[in-house]
C-alpha cells in the first residue's frame, strides 16, 4: 500500500517544491488517488481499500495545510472547499471497498460452485454412467428417480486373488 501511495504523493510533493507555488491545489493531477483508489478494489479486501481512502485523505488534508501554509498561494476556490475536497477520498475509499467485498463474495461462491460439482464427479463417475453424473451435475439437489443394483458374491476375494485381471473380468 505504501508503495502505491509514495510516487505519486511524492510526484506532488516534489512539483509543489519546485513551482514554489501551492497551484498544484487547483490541478487535476491531484485525482491520480482516485484512480489508486479505484484500484486498490482489485485486491479484493475492504479494510485495504478503506485505510488507503483514509490515508489519502490525510495525505490530502495535509499536502493542502503544507503547500498554503509553506508557498504563496493564488487560489481560484476559498481555502476552506481545498480541505472539504478530502471527504470525497473517503466516499470513494468505502465505495470501492463495498465493491470489492461484493465481488469477493461472488468470487468465492462461484469457486464453491464449482468445487461441489467437481466432487460431485470425482464421487459419482467411477460408480454410475456419465449421463447420470451430468444429470447430478447440473442439479444436485434435484428428485431423481434411479435405479441402483448391488451385486456381492460370496468369498469373491479368496476365489479371484489368485487370478490374472483378465481372468476375474470373465469370472
């Protein structure tokens, strides 16, 4: 997380320096958090996204109070909206974060979806038909109406154990 905050913070900070001019408060090239913010919703965590909003909202908050207080300033907006401007960081950061849970959760049920069918033909393919297994693939939870046979012969182990493969098939 640090390292997504640090360039670009660190490239306003530097620009701010080096313009002697707390004007990059008026420039668009302070939204580039946004964008970290939309981003930070890929890992898929709304705790890591919601502390890096607030991070930004503090850097902001911040950067602001620094770059007014340190450089002379000829702002288009009264001081107070630059401050206001951290609260939609902190919109952004819980959205973001509400996005990311939701398709963690999706994510996560899909994949138990998935591992339910795979078991589901692991159990099943060995012991009945391949249309069967199908069929209890595409609803598990679904009446059936099946037939099943069990068929035991008596001592089958001690008549067969000395038998070749080929030989037990045709017994």
């Amino acid at each position: 997380m640090i390292s997504e905050l640090f360039f670009p913070s660190y490239w306003l900070i530097l620009g701010t320096q080096l313009e002697h001019s707390a004007s990059l408060l008026d420039s668009p090239i302070l939204f580039i958090h946004f964008l970290l913010i939309v981003v930070s919703a890929l890992h898929l965590d709304f705790k890591f996204s919601a502390s890096l909003g607030l991070i930004i909202a503090l850097f902001y908050a911040r950067f602001t109070f620094w770059s007014a207080s340190s450089f002379p300033t000829s702002l288009n907006l009264p001081f107070l909206v630059y401050y206001v401007r951290a609260v939609p960081y902190l919109l952004c950061c819980a959205v973001a974060g509400l996005v990311a849970s939701e398709i963690k959760k999706r994510l996560i049920t899909s994949y138990e979806h998935l591992k339910e069918r795979d078991n589901i033909e692991k159990l099943f393919s060995q012991q009945v038909s391949p249309e069967v297994v199908d069929a209890l693939k595409q609803d598990f939870s679904a009446p059936m109406q099946v037939t099943i046979m069990f068929l035991d012969i008596r001592d089958f182990t001690n008549k067969v154990k000395h038998l070749w493969p080929e030989d037990v098939i045709k017994f």
